[in-house]
C-alpha cells in the first residue's frame, strides 16, 4: 500500500506475510494518531510504521472482510457475516454485530448477512448506515443510563405479560413483529410472577410512588389467583386458565372454587413455584403492604404453603393424593435415597429457608411451634450439612435453573435474618460455605441479580471472597442487556474469537468457553445456559424481570 506524507509524496509499503490477499480497503482515524486499519478478505491489519495482524485471538469476531468506513470514535468493518465495531483505545476493543437483532435477515433462512457497504451519516457522531443484501439498518449509538434503560423496559410487563395478574413470556404469530403477541400459559407462571412482584416492591420500596403499588398488587392478585384455584389452602397452581377445556398440555383440572367457576388449573406444581412464591411474598409483606388486610394476606400466603408442606411430610401433595413429581423435601429422599442425591443441597437449602422465614412472620401465632418444631426435626437429620454443597458441578449435569432455586432460597433466608430481631445468620457457617461455594463457580456468568444478593450478603451478614470487580461485572450484564427483549435468533459457532467448549449442554447443544455479550446472545432470564451461543427463534418475547429485578435489588 501507498500513503502520502503532506499531500506531496508517496510511499511503498510492503509487509510480507501480514497483509497477503488484494488490499480492500484503509481507513486511518485522527484521534487514534493517526492508526489505521488495512482490510483485505482474509484478516484484518493495524499501523502504520509497525504493522499488527489482527485475529481471534485478539477479540476480532470475523474476518471475511468486505466494507469499512469510520466514524468519530469507531472504524467499522462489514463482514460476509455481519459487522464488527473497533475501538482501538478501549478494553472493549471489537463488538459484534449479527443476526436479525442488528441487521435486515432472517437467520432461519440459513442465508450469510454479508454486509456490502457501511457509510457515516454525519460527520461529527457515530450514526451510520449498514446496508445488506436484505436491506439496511441505521445505528444510532445513544448513551443511556441505567435508570433510562429502565424506563424503556418497564412498560413492556403490562403491554404484553400480565395475563390475569401473571407474568410469563409471550409468543409471536409473526416473526419479530410485537403486535403479533399471543399471552399463554407456562409451566412457571408462578415463579416469573413472584420475582416480576419482588422487583416491583423493591422499586416500590425506593420510589414510593402508588402507581407502582398499583401495578405490583395486580401481580400480587395473580399469584393470588393460584393460590385460591385449587381450593386447597397451601397448593398452588403452576398456572391457570379461564375456560374448561383441555388445553392438551400438562396436568389440567376444573376448579372446584365456586369463584372459578369455567376455569381450570395446571397441577403438579413443582418446587420452582414455591421457590418463587416464598420468594416474594416476605417482601410483599414488608415493602408492599401497608394496611392490616394487605399484611395479612401476605402473612396467610407464606403460612398456608409452608403448614401445608410440613403437614404432609414435607411433600407438595397434589389433588390427586400424591406427591407432585418435584415437590420433595422429605429427609427418606434426600439423605437415603440415591435417585435424590442431586437434589439433596439445593431442596434442602429450599425448606430450611422457608421454615426460618416463615417462623419469623409466625411470631405470636398459633403456628409458631409447629413451624419451630419442623426446623429443629430438619436440622436433626443434618439439612445444614446437606446445603454446604449446592451446586451440581458435573460439567454435562450443570443445570442453570438450580442457580435459580439456589439463590432465591438464599436471599429468603438472609431477608429474614436481615429483618429479624436475632441476627443468627452470620454465626452459621454452613450457609456462609455454601453461599461461598456456589457463587466462586458462578461468578463468571456475570449475572446481575447473584452479584447483587451475594454482595448484599457480604455487605450485612459476614464478608466472603466477594470482590468489587463482581459487582463491576454484574453491572456491565445490566449496560448489555438488550432494550428489545425479543429472543432473536443467533448464531455464534462461526465466531473466531470463541473456543468450543469440550462439553455440550445437558441437551447436546454446542457450547463455548467464553461468556459473551448478553446482547449478542438469546439468553432472557438466569436459568439459561449463558454458554451456548447459538439458539432463539424470532418468535418469543421475554418480561424484562431479568433486568428489572437485580436493577432494582441494587437501588
């Protein structure tokens, strides 16, 4: 290549071995000094008097280079495979840009997104036009705050996720288009709801604004709503509907509540719903509710489950008479029998949380001792050694789910403790070992939501290995988070600047070593594998409880 010095001469450059196929493009960026990139269809190349090759290794996502074009802090590089974003001066050197989330395509076409040309718009921004084979896309970069992210997502859980008071996801008739929703049930419209209700009380217990109680009550109604379908105080539903026909999936039986006349209700309630329930209605009761009925209400939800599984043997028992298929915490199974042994830490961790919890709200009731004598029959069959080793760790048994039912237990537990008279928790090393133990394997996942409750743990009750970095990171999983929460279909196996993970998924999926970009992966909620990088489909939206709950725990 040539360049010229002040307009008047020019000189060779020639770089053997670095620059080796037809030279496609150069553009130098004044604020970087002067440093430009040399484009050719193999690699990409950086300098001017010293030359650097640039490849996976160094973060650069693709190479099959066609277009580029710079803007005021940017070089951008369209691709055969979507656009890359270079920042020579930032840690965050390359962001990539691919799939229909950023580009006109559709993935499920199979088709490659080459990116033919890329132009500035003005001459004193970042806005620029990409335009594919498909179309074109015009990227505004924005700066947001968090708080401004936060105004974007909240509207989106009454616009299309509040189905009688529940929250799930919804789907799309139509690929990517949001007035194609469809509201449906879930096998877990307890569990999104309760933690769709804790955001909304911890939001409520920062603004105190009434529209906020308002809308959190709805949702407080709709698990409310499960509760009283059954008509068997202490078994929730998994979900409901308003008709009585079979939907044809799941365990469905017509309400005999004389209020749910022409309804019917899905059974075999799992542990996840109760996870979610005992969750959030301690924080309802202390941040929510304000007059006598609303803390009473509370206070009969979190009593009526917990009697109802001490009552039974600790089981969830079923209309049917039986156990529900999870709904275990009995010491036969978790100690004695092996087909339990995964369950044995994190279902016992479940129901010493409850128990503590609900002694706390029990206090000057009639079920006080029935509840302290439960804990004290649990704790004699060691459950407190049972919860040291919560987390499975097997690399092709690693359910992301249990992270969920891991945590939600913990910070029930440590709300009790934080709002009891009797601060024991600090003195209770094997909750200190296990909260430890669980999170040194998962910090890498960045989730928001298990940096803040561990570092609330660490901050009130004893200090652990937890560091500011994991809050930092944490952070920066709530900034990548997506405004639209669509699940996109993407693709990341071609990706140079991954290495396969030796392991698949429990379900055989292709993974990689590396944690990505939240943005540039189709993963909504934290019972996702963060890991596997390809999946999504266009036809999904999520509620943005992901973002709203850690956001809000932190406020």
């Amino acid at each position: 290549f040539y360049s010229m010095n002040n307009g008047k001469h020019f000189k060779f450059h020639r770089v053997n071995s670095l620059i080796d196929d037809k030279i496609k493009g150069i553009r130098c960026h004044e604020s970087y000094q002067k440093h430009c990139v040399i484009l050719n269809s193999q690699n990409l190349n950086t300098g001017v008097v010293i030359m650097n090759r640039l490849g996976g290794k160094d973060g650069l996502p693709f190479n099959e280079s066609i277009s580029i074009e710079t803007t005021q802090k940017y070089i951008w590089i369209g691709t055969n495979k979507g656009m890359v974003r270079m920042n020579v001066n930032d840690e965050e050197q390359f962001k990539y840009y691919y799939g229909p989330r950023y580009l006109p395509n559709s993935l499920r076409e199979n088709t490659e997104q080459a990116v033919i040309n890329v132009w500035k718009l003005f001459l004193n921004d970042d806005s620029l036009v990409v335009a594919t084979k498909n179309g074109m896309s015009v990227f505004n970069l924005v700066p947001y705050t968090l708080k401004n992210k936060e105004k974007i997502l909240s509207p989106i859980t009454e616009a299309r996720h509040n189905r009688f008071g529940l929250t799930s996801d919804c789907a799309l008739k139509n690929y990517g288009d949001l007035s194609s929703f469809e509201m449906h049930d879930s096998d877990n419209d307890g569990l999104w709801t309760s933690m769709t209700v804790a955001s909304l009380a911890f939001k409520y217990a920062v603004t105190k604004d009434p529209n906020v109680k308002k809308q959190a009550w709805k949702h407080v109604n709709g698990l409310k709503l499960l509760n009283d379908i059954t008509n068997i105080p202490g078994l929730p539903a998994r979900s409901a509907l308003h008709q009585t026909s079979d939907p044809g999936y799941g365990h469905w039986h017509n309400s005999t509540n004389p209020t749910y006349n022409g309804w019917i209700w899905k059974g075999d309630t799992s542990s996840d719903e109760i996870v979610g329930h005992l969750f959030a209605y301690p924080l309802v009761h202390d941040l929510l509710a304000e007059t006598t009925e609303e803390k009473y209400l509370a206070k009969s939800l979190i009593l009526n489950i917990t009697k109802y599984i001490i009552q039974n043997n600790y089981f969830l028992m079923d209309v049917t008479g039986k156990r529900t298929t999870w709904g275990v915490w009995n010491p036969k199974y978790l100690n004695d029998d092996p087909e339990w042994d995964d369950e044995r830490g994190i279902n016992s961790l479940q129901i010493l949380s409850w128990l503590v919890s609900a002694k706390r709200i029990a206090e000057g009731t009639p079920d006080q001792e029935l509840i302290k004598k439960a804990l004290q029959d649990l704790l004699n069959h060691d459950y407190l050694t049972n919860i040291i080793n919560c987390k499975i760790l097997h690399p092709q048994d690693l359910n992301y789910s249990d992270d969920e039912l891991n945590y939600l237990p913990y910070f029930t537990w440590m709300w009790a403790d934080m709002k009891s008279n009797n601060h024991t928790l600090k003195d209770n090393l094997e909750f200190h070992a296990s909260i430890t133990r669980t999170f040194t394997h998962i910090k890498d996942y960045k989730s928001p939501l298990w940096s803040v409750m561990t570092g609330i743990y660490h901050q009130h009750i004893r200090p652990t290995n937890f560091q500011e970095q994991d809050l930092i990171d944490g952070i920066e999983s709530l900034r990548q988070w997506p405004l639209e929460q669509i699940k996109w279909n993407v693709l990341n196996e071609h990706r140079l600047d991954v290495t396969p993970s030796r392991y698949p998924s429990r379900h055989d999926q292709f993974r990689i070593r590396e944690l990505l970009p939240y943005n540039e992966i189709a993963c909504f909620r934290f019972n996702c594998d963060p890991y596997q990088v390809n999946g999504g489909s266009g036809f999904v939206e999520y509620e943005p409880t992901a973002f709203m709950l850690p956001y809000w725990l932190a406020r």
